[in-house]
C-alpha cells in the first residue's frame, strides 16, 4: 500500500515537471540559445564581452531551474518529515509492545496517508511553478 502511494506520488510530481517542461522551460531554452548565438554573432565584442552576454542570456533559465529544484526540494522535505513521523509511531507502537504485523499494517496505512496527503498538494506546486516561472519572462 505505500509503494502504491509512493509511485502515485512519483507519478505526478514526474507528470507535473514534464508539463511544466514542454509549456515553460523549453521555450527558455530556446531563447536561451537564440540569445546566446546573438552573442556569438557580434564580431565587434571582445572575448569577455561575449561571455558576459552569454552568461546574461543563461541567467532566465538558471533562475527557472532554481525555483524548480527548490519547490521539488521542499516538496520532498515535506513528505520525508511526514514518513519520519510514521516511522517514528511506529517505533513507539513496537515499545508499546504491539505486534509486527499490526505496526507493519498501521506504518503502510500511515504512509500511504502521507502520499495521498502529499498528491493533493501537487497541482498547487505545479501552479506556483508555473507562475513564478511566468514572472520571470516579464
């Protein structure tokens, strides 16, 4: 039941990213590449002028991938403090004296809490990445 629950979670974080891909961050690598080939393109600029327009034109999509991985970290922050806590009830159940099979049932349905919990939470993620990705082409 929780490896269900971790691949659903798995499954729509990997769904979201693709999305957020194809409709945001491919676009900016493609003006990523325009604007560096531009760069290249100006006869008349030095070396260190060239790679200064070159690292301008990257600073959009390392930006963009910044704000991704942080919101993904954070994420996965979220939902590893939320299984640390059934791993730690867990614990508790076993020096209370239950039984391992009982503790095993209570720690997968308390997991399998922790990714339905967390696969709610995923369309407000993709939103705000999507939006805090549309801010920066303005």
């Amino acid at each position: 039941m929780a490896e269900e629950a971790q691949n659903r979670v798995q499954a729509a974080v990997e769904s979201a990213v693709q999305e957020l891909e194809r409709d945001s961050i491919r676009g900016m690598q493609g003006a990523m590449f325009r604007c560096s080939a531009r760069c290249c393109e100006n006869s008349t600029a030095s070396m260190q002028q060239v790679q200064q327009c070159i690292e301008r034109c990257h600073s959009p999509l390392a930006q963009a991938q910044a704000i991704v991985t942080g919101e993904l970290e954070r994420f996965q922050d979220r939902l590893s403090r939320c299984t640390l806590h059934c791993n730690d009830k867990a614990k508790d159940a076993l020096e209370a004296g239950g039984t391992e099979a009982r503790v095993r049932a209570q720690l997968d349905a308390c997991v399998a809490a922790c990714g339905d919990d967390h696969l709610r939470l995923i369309p407000a993620m993709a939103k705000k990445m999507k939006d805090s990705l549309a801010a920066l082409r303005q």
